[in-house]
C-alpha cells in the first residue's frame, strides 16, 4: 500500500490511522533517510493507540516504553546498533513476541531479528514533488 503525504500533518495522521487499528503482538519496522518523518510517524502511531506523554526518539537509550495506552507502545531506535546481537542484552524478544506493539526505527540495521510478521513501513522524499513530500509504503506482514 502506498500513501502520499505533503507535510508532517500527514504523516502524522497516517501514522495515527494504523495506531487506531494494530493489533496487540505487532511489529512494525520503520525505514527511511535521516529527516524523513520517522518520528512523525511514530508519534501518530503513539496518539492512534491512546498514548498521552510525549514521544521522542529513543536515540541514545534504544528503546522508550509507553504503558498507558491501549496497547503498551514500545519505540525502538537501533541506529546505533552495531551487532544485532546488541539487542539480546535488553531482552528484545520479551518485547517483540509480547503483548504489546514494537514499532522500530533504522530495523534494517536488526534486520535477522525482526518476526516474519512484521509490517513494514518505508518513508521516502520526493523533492520533485516538494520539500514537505513523502511516499509512505506499508507492506502488511512478511518480508521482501
């Protein structure tokens, strides 16, 4: 499925559209350059689900848990990964085979973790369609 977004607003909202409608044990693994709308993104899957704090890329502590929305939303930022073995140390399957939803930004870099369930979110610039443009491409479950 592909969706066109021309600002953060879309994004934003798209992102909320899935949080309303993911099912509890998701993984949905989130891709796309630097300054894309990643975290745009994640914060309208956070609102979607019901989360009420604030969310912020969980850059330097690899992932952020939100426990009080409908389904618990834990965001993942593995950048800085280096080995995905990296992420046996913080009990990773714990969350990705748990009850809540795992949302993962840079997943390419965990790429042999990641369930074969997983939806997977690709956000790209067109700059020949504008600055605030993006092609958001979801594919439900299974990898390529």
């Amino acid at each position: 499925m592909v969706v066109e977004s021309f600002g953060a607003e879309d994004t934003f909202r798209y992102g909320q559209m899935l949080g309303e409608k993911i099912p509890a044990g998701s993984v949905v693994c989130l891709d796309g350059d630097l300054g894309v709308g990643k975290t745009v993104f994640a914060k309208g899957v956070a609102k979607g689900l019901g989360v009420k704090e604030p969310v912020s890329s969980p850059t330097f502590t690899i992932v952020q848990e939100y426990r009080e929305g409908r389904i618990p939303l834990f965001h993942f930022d593995v950048y800085r990964i280096e080995d995905p073995e990296e992420m046996y140390e913080i009990g990773y399957e714990e969350y990705f085979y748990g009850d809540g939803v795992c949302l993962i930004e840079w997943a390419d870099q965990i790429r042999e973790l990641i369930p074969e369930t997983a939806t997977h979110v690709l956000i790209e610039k067109d700059l020949e369609k504008g600055l605030g443009y993006r092609r958001i491409t979801t594919r439900f479950g299974g990898r390529e």
